[in-house]
C-alpha cells in the first residue's frame, strides 16, 4: 500500500538545502528562536498575545501551468469524495513532440499497439488503507495550448468526445508504484492505458505530415497535434484516494506520452517510437473542479459572522484562510524578538485518511496604510519572505505543524513566524495585519486541514498572534 507520509521532491530538496544554510547561517539578532517564550521579566524580556478574526473562503488563483528548471510538474487526476470538502475530481492536459522529426517513420510498417504512459508520482491524497480503483480515459485536444500562457485550476479545453482515444479503462490505484523488466531493466509502471491505435494515427497524421518541410519540427507539430487529455471516466464515481502523476520522467517508459509499437518485417525489432511531454517545447495545466455544496465546508465559504468558529484550507483551488490581527498599536514600546501565528487543529476533524498540509504559507493583503506603495486590498510578499531570491527565510517563517501542551491538553498547531512583518506595520503606524493562508502548490487540491477560528468556544483552539519583546529603557 501507499505511504501516506510521502514528501514531494521539491519540499525535500528545500529542507535539505535550509538545513544546510541553518547549520551555518545566524538569524538578525532582533529575533529570537520562536521556541523561546520568556517564563518571566527578569530579562527585561515580556510576552503577550492578540486575537485574531478569521474566515474562510475558496480560493482558486492557483497557476496549474508552472514549468521551473528542477522541480517535478505534478498533476492530480482522479475523483475523491473529502467528508469535510466534498468532492474533488482532475483532469490533466498536456502536449507531446515526438522522438524523431522523422515524416516517413511509419511508411511501409503495420502498426502493432499504441501505449499511453503517465508515471506515478509516488503520492496518492486521501485513505490509503483501503483498496480502490479508479477508471480512466484518454481523449485528444481539439483547442490550443500556449507553452509561454498561464493556465488555471479553472482552464478547461475542448477534446474530441466522438472519438476516444481509449476505452474507459479500470486502474488498481494501489500498484502504480509497481515496476515491470524490459531487457533486464526495471522501470516503474505507473499508469499504462492501451490506446485505439487507428483513432490515434488518424489524430497524428496531421503532426507527422508537417515534418516533411519544416524547419522548426517541435513547433509545427504541437500546432498540428495539439495535445492529450487524461480524465476519469466518470467524474460524479467518487473514491477515496486521488493519485497524482508526473510529466516530467527520465526516459521513455517513465515520461508522460505516447508508446507506439510498429514493424515492418516480421523479423524486425524495432523500439517503440516516443512521443512524449518535453520542458523545452510543451505546455499543460491541471484541470481540478470540487463540489462542495452538501458538505460542511460550503457553511464556512457563505458565513456572514463576523468572526468565525472554524476555519479550513487545502492545496489550491479550495479552502484558504483570511486572517486579521488587529490592535497592534496597543502592543508596549520596545523590539519585537518573536511574533508568531498560531492555528489549532480541531481534533474531530483530524483523520489519519487525509493528510494536513506538509506546510502552510502566508501572504499579505494591502490595506491602503501598510504597505505604503501597495494598493489596497492587493496581496504581497510579506517582510520576513524577503530576499525572494533566497530559502533561509524560510527558516524564520517556519508554517510545519508541531506538538504543543495547553492547559494539559496536548493540540496540533502550524505556526508562522512574521516578526519583520509585525515590526513594519509597527513603523507605519497599522493597526491590523491582515493574511492569507494556504498551502504549497506541489500537489493541487489536496489535503485536509481544519482548526479553530478567532470565536471557537474553546480557547486553547482559538488562533493567536504571540508576542514576545523587550522593553526600552
């Protein structure tokens, strides 16, 4: 079975590297660790906290499109019903350019089978203790893709629903991680769905045809084959795991694309011919769609509280966090070593099926006062983000889950660490901070997170802005 404590590459690659700048690097000597809470002023040291008042709503901003030099382009496509979310179902569209600019490949030879190949991620969202499959289709794109354009959990394309490139096919969800030989070489299987190869050759056509005279193949022929899609067959037949693939892969056999089989003497043994997603020349995006509308979050989407109870996020497009501290200008004079956002996992609504997010992450909103070159109502880069050009302060924002003690009650808190932010609106004389809170962009839609709002009835579970400083003299 799956290992549902899998971590993506790209925040694998990022601990790595923050831990190494950590060992060497040093943070401003205004800040103190945030596990440091003073238990006493006899350091000149004092902390205090403000309240926060939060709701949630359904963000769905997320680029689905990224192409970044190192990072895997990863793409969820299934359909999972979440008890708290509802329904989320993807669909994946991307384009293909073959291995060989090569016009007359096919001229002389039959056609033996077509392949469709979508590598595995390694990571599947949802109850990974039970066994579900899920049945799959893929179709050809009628409308165009730009490889320089952005493209959104909400873009959709027109496919040719006449005429299927497979059959609705049934996958076990639970052995896409196995391998299968070929010449002694192991590769992982993830998703192979066998194509009609004759619907598939009238589609190419068009793109082998073009290479005859063209003096720029790989253009030339995304604009005569326009591209792939993969999409559950239904999307209204909900599981309870919602796999996610990869693009990118390291060969043939484990990049996503097309395998077409073809000989022309009986004796031949020729290798398949590629077509495949290539970083250089191909464009995609994530299709993700929820339904949401009988489940508990849509209560939370239409509050009109003013301060709510319960609040939720997931990856984009779906839950975010809108969060405002105000009265800051009633914190006492002196250096801010630690300001740190707090949000409490509600245990009734943690399950060991879907996982919290493996980080959470803030940006600002704009209110006209701070900061002063922004517009209103726009968001930016916090303070402590900064230099964007750099993961150290990453360190500092911290946004992981830890194990705390409240009144003898053990909770599951994510906290962010925005001292710079809270000294600059400090400056500028604000008196609220006003956040948005989401999670990463490694696998879009997924996870499960939620936790107290500024009016739970309990307080241990109640978001807090923790604040530690030092007097002036």
């Amino acid at each position: 079975m799956l290992d549902h404590r899998f971590f993506s590459l790209r925040v694998t690659l990022i601990a790595i590297i923050i831990a190494a700048l950590a060992q060497s690097g040093c943070r401003e000597n205004t800040l103190i660790n945030s596990k440091v809470v003073p238990n006493n002023n006899t350091i000149g040291v004092y902390d205090t906290s403000l309240d926060c008042i939060t709701h949630t709503y359904y963000d769905d901003t997320v680029i689905t499109s990224l192409n970044i030099g190192g990072i895997p382009i990863y793409q969820g496509v299934g359909a999972i019903i979440d008890p708290f979310f509802g329904g989320m179902t993807g669909s994946t569209f991307f384009q293909v350019v073959p291995n060989s600019f090569n016009s007359a490949l096919y001229d002389g030879a039959t056609i033996d089978s077509v392949i469709f190949v979508l590598p595995y991620s390694g990571y599947s969202y949802g109850d990974t203790a039970t066994h579900v499959t899920q049945s799959y289709q893929v179709m050809y794109m009628q409308d165009a893709i730009a490889y320089d354009q952005n493209y959104y959990s909400f873009t959709t394309k027109a496919v040719n629903e006449g005429t299927p490139l497979s059959d609705p096919t049934t996958v076990d969800l639970a052995r896409l991680n196995d391998t299968f030989s070929i010449k002694g070489v192991y590769y992982t299987k993830g998703l192979r769905i066998k194509l009609n190869k004759d619907a598939f050759m009238a589609d190419l056509k068009p793109g082998q045809d073009v290479l005859t005279t063209s003096s720029s193949p790989a253009t030339d022929f995304i604009a005569k084959f326009p591209g792939l899609c993969l999409r559950v067959s239904n999307p209204l037949q909900y599981n309870t795991l919602f796999p996610y693939f990869r693009l990118d892969g390291d060969n043939m056999y484990e990049e996503a694309g097309v395998l077409v089989y073809y000989h022309r003497a009986v004796t031949d043994t020729f290798p398949p011919e590629n077509y495949s997603f290539n970083t250089t020349y191909c464009a995609h995006f994530n299709n993700i769609s929820r339904n949401y509308s009988s489940y508990p979050v849509n209560a939370l989407y239409h509050s009109t509280l003013p301060n709510d109870s319960v609040i939720a996020l997931e990856n984009q497009p779906g839950a975010a966090i809108d969060v405002m501290v105000p009265g800051i200008k009633s914190l006492p004079a002196g250096i801010i070593n630690k300001a740190e956002l707090q949000f409490t996992l509600l245990p009734s609504h943690t399950s060991s099926a879907f996982d919290g997010p493996e980080k959470i992450y803030p940006l600002g909103i704009a209110n006209g006062i701070y900061p002063v070159s922004v517009t209103a109502g726009v968001a930016y880069n916090v303070s402590d983000r900064y230099p964007l050009t750099s993961l150290t302060p990453l360190v500092v924002m911290d946004g992981y889950v830890h194990t705390m003690t409240r009144n003898g009650q053990t909770v599951q808190v994510y906290t962010i660490d925005l001292p710079r932010e809270l000294m600059g609106s400090i400056a500028a004389k604000n008196d609220t901070m006003h956040l948005h809170i989401n999670g990463t962009q490694d696998f879009y839609g997924a996870f499960h997170m939620v936790a107290g709002g500024g009016s739970h009835p309990e307080a241990i579970y109640r978001p807090k802005l923790f604040v530690v400083y030092s007097k002036l003299n």
